[in-house]
C-alpha cells in the first residue's frame, strides 16, 4: 500500500508531468478536488520557499532511553510487587524521580510485562506505598511562577468564570459557612465543588486526587484536603447556611 507521501507523489506527477486534469489526477489519488487543490498550494509554497517537498530531512530521535538502569529495575521491582503504572509513579515522586506515565508505561512493555488486570477495592489498597508522600498539609496556595502537572484533570478549572459569573464566590462568603485558621469558607466550599465538577465518582474510596495541584488550584489551594477533613467539615453546615447560600446566589 502507498504512504501518503507516495501518494501525494504520484498526484502532482499525474497532474504535472503526464498533463491530467485536476479533476482526473485528484480522482486517480482517491483526492477530493478541494484537498488535491490544497497539496498543489503546500506544493508551490515549498518550491517557493527554497523545500525539498517530496524527500524532507527526517528527525531521528535518541538512539538509546535516557532512563537509568536503577530506575528501569526499580520500576521492574514495583511492578512485581503488583503496583499499577500510577502507583509507581507515586513512589518514584517519593524518591525524587520525575518520570513521566508514558515512560513507566513503555519500560513495562519493553521488559515484557502487560497491563495488570482490573483490580478490586481491596487489591489497591493493599499496595504499600512509602510513608513520605503522605499529602501534604493544605494551606493557601501561594502564587508563583511555576509548572505542575494534573494526574486527574484539570477539568474543574473551566468552571471559574462561570463561577464568577453567577456570583457563587460572593454567596459563599455570606452564607456563613465554616473555615478554620488555615482553610477559609470560600476553599471549603470550592474543595466540595472540585471533587463534584470530576464527575460521578466516589472519590472518598480514591487515594490520589489529594496529591492533585490542578484540583487544590481550583480550590485556592496548594492541594484539596484529605477525605477525612472534608466529611468532618460536611456535619458542621447548618441548612440555615444552606439556606442563606440559595437566597445568595444568582442559581436561584
């Protein structure tokens, strides 16, 4: 079977050598007639500009994985211990090892494991993982120049305007819900907000998305905080600031 570049060859040579209509060599190519228009346009642009249109240079890349040995048997050894692609990059974070998914994922396949089966409850929580990437403490997020990257998404961000929009920032800060010294009312309504915007899922039985900076973004802060935090936050809202919210907001 031809490659597009072939193919893309054998159309400009039909219409440009043998002298078939644009009509017929579009038609031979299996082109539409707008698209084979377009190859000839990209055709004359790189003739123009000095291209080779048909034998470009090709960019190899690197001859050999920049991973080291220690780490590809570490990631080996996690694996073996039944650790998902996931759960090993957060014990590789631990160790201060940024490797990224795709990474673990295609040194798994290159020593031959494949995808662990789907796994109960039970199975992933069994999996130990170190001590020290306990989730960090949530406080403020301080504003700086800086890169994360988002295990779960970044879904929940898009919602800001709207919620601007609607007035909820302001609602929540007259309803009078609770904060505490550290998390004010606004970040723990918002935190609720964030896990809802992901989705139907129950997170209370996820042991990852506390770890999440897009999701403690959302929230004002640095992460959202643990489960245990946010159900024991839930038993102190009163249905009078339940109330005064709903009078408060423009959803209303």
């Amino acid at each position: 079977m031809a490659t597009p570049a072939h193919r893309r060859y054998e159309a400009l040579r039909t219409f440009y050598y043998e002298g078939l209509s644009a009509t017929e060599a579009a038609s031979k190519a299996g082109y539409s007639p707008q698209y084979f228009k377009k190859v000839r346009t990209e055709f004359s642009q790189q003739l123009r500009d000095g291209a080779n249109p048909f034998f470009p240079l090709q960019k190899t890349g690197p001859k050999k994985r920049s991973t080291s040995v220690k780490v590809i048997n570490l990631i080996v050894a996690y694996r073996k211990r039944n650790y998902s692609i996931n759960d090993i990059k957060v014990a590789l974070d631990a160790e201060g090892l940024k490797i990224s998914i795709d990474t673990i994922d295609q040194i798994l396949k290159d020593e031959g494991f494949a995808p662990l089966p789907k796994r109960t409850r039970q199975e992933r929580l069994s999996v130990t993982i170190p001590k020290k990437i306990d989730a960090p403490r949530s406080v403020s997020l301080e504003v700086k120049d800086e890169d994360f990257n988002t295990e779960i998404g970044a879904g929940p961000l898009v919602f800001l305007p709207l919620l601007e929009e609607l007035g909820i920032i302001d609602a929540i800060r007259k309803s009078g819900f609770p904060g505490t010294s550290e998390i004010d009312d606004m970040q723990s309504v918002l935190s609720f907000l964030a896990l809802k915007l992901m989705g139907g899922v129950r997170w209370s039985y996820d042991t990852k998305w506390n770890f999440d900076r897009a999701l403690g973004l959302f929230a004002g802060l640095n992460v959202l905080p643990k489960a245990t935090t946010l159900s024991t936050y839930s038993y102190r809202i009163t249905r009078s600031q339940n109330r005064e919210f709903r009078n408060s907001s423009a959803l209303y």
